[in-house]
C-alpha cells in the first residue's frame, strides 16, 4: 500500500520534532556539565579547569543556533499548528534558556579564575550545596520537557524557592565575613556573584519548567511563581 502524501508530511515533521527533542536535550546535558565543572573549578582552585568551561560555552552558543535554523525551517515549510506549534515554540525558548544558563556556567568560571589566586575562604563550601539543587532541577525539567510531564515540571518549578532560600543563607553568611575583615570583602564579593548566578540558573531552570506545562497543557501555570530571594540586590552578572 502506498503512503499518502499527507502520511510521509506527518512521519517527516515528526522526525523533524524529534532531531530538535535531540539538540535540546545535547543543549542541557552540555550546561548541567558547565555548571558541575565551574563549580568543581572553584572549589579545587582549578584555573585550567575553569578556563576550560569558558572556552566550551560556545558549544552551547552553535546548538543555539541549530534550533534557531532549524525552527525557522519548520516553521516556514511545515506551516504547524497548535500542538504541534507550541512544540517549536517552546523549544525555541527552552534553547534560549539553556544557552543563559551556559552563560552563567562559564560567569562562575571566570570568578573561580580570579579566586584561585586568593587565599581559601570557607564560605565557598556552601556554594556546590546550592549548586546541587539547581542542577537537580534543571535535570528535572529537562526530564519533563523531553517526556511532556507536566506535573513533574509544576514539582521542579515549586523547588526553586530553595534555591532563593540558600542564596539569601549565604549572603547573609559573606556579608559576615566582610564585616569581620576588610580584606575578605573581594573575594566575598565574586562569591556573592557566583552565588547570585547559581539563584539566577534555577530561575531560568523555572522558566522552562513553565514552558513545559503550557506546552502540553496549552496553559500557563495558575499558580503565582515560588520566590524567595529576599537580598533585592542588583549583583546579576
């Protein structure tokens, strides 16, 4: 029996959906490695480690670019609708998230540079606890998006509100320490960068969380999003 021409244009853009399920999933599994690997510099006093995920970033930056040429095209040739809009959609946006989630991988890294050349401070120890959750999450959710479970999404998105809580735990932590010595006051400072990096990647970790859900409910989520970063300081890097 031969395949209708619609039947070969459905099995084609499936094909299409799941090549770009593919680079998305490459994408996450690249900054779950990023950030374990900045932070492990950081902690180790790595320096060629660290300048080693710098330079990798840009791995992430040309996957970006292949979901973009490839959206594009499937859009323009396959005109989808619905469902299947909201497949392509969202992987635009998951792609962009990822990407500024290797950005901030490689921001940690470039820190861990400056801070192999301090003396070891003891707050930097809190900061693979907190790596840890955001990295869980980002697992997570990636995990959603590639099995469409939204209500695993929703129970990755609730957890973000740790991640704040263990931000606002060591911020408070280095500002002690930089009132006890002036001179723990640069290093506290790249330490709060990193710190406020790790909180801003389980942001966007949340972000694609939320894409997950409308896309396959075709819904946002109708619950208010969990925050508890409480510092309202403007240190983003």
């Amino acid at each position: 029996m031969v395949n209708k021409p619609t039947d070969h244009i459905v099995k084609s853009f499936d094909e299409d959906l799941k090549r770009l399920s593919n680079v998305i999933a490459e994408m996450g599994g690249l900054a779950e490695a990023q950030l374990t690997r900045a932070v492990e510099a950081l902690v180790r006093r790595n320096s060629e480690l660290a300048t080693q995920v710098v330079q990798d970033d840009k791995r992430i930056d040309a996957l970006e670019t292949e979901v973009g040429q490839m959206t594009v095209r499937m859009l323009a040739l396959r005109q989808p609708m619905a469902q299947d809009l909201r497949e392509v959609v969202a992987a635009i946006k998951i792609a962009s998230d990822i990407e500024r989630i290797g950005d901030y991988a490689k921001n940690i890294a470039k820190r861990a540079i400056v801070l192999s050349t301090h003396a070891p401070m003891k707050p930097v120890a809190s900061i693979p606890r907190m790596s840890q959750l955001a990295l869980q999450i980002i697992k997570d959710v990636l995990d959603s998006y590639i099995e469409k479970d939204a209500e695993g999404a929703r129970a990755a998105w609730r957890r973000d509100e740790e991640v704040d809580e263990m931000y606002n735990s060591l911020f408070r932590e280095m500002l002690t320490y930089m009132m006890e010595d002036p001179r723990n006051i640069g290093p506290c400072t790249h330490l709060l960068f990193i710190a406020k990096n790790i909180e801003r990647i389980g942001d966007h970790a949340t972000n694609i969380a939320e894409i997950v859900y409308f896309l396959v409910h075709g819904r946002s989520l109708d619950e208010e999003r969990p925050k508890g970063d409480t510092t309202n300081v403007p240190i983003d890097a």
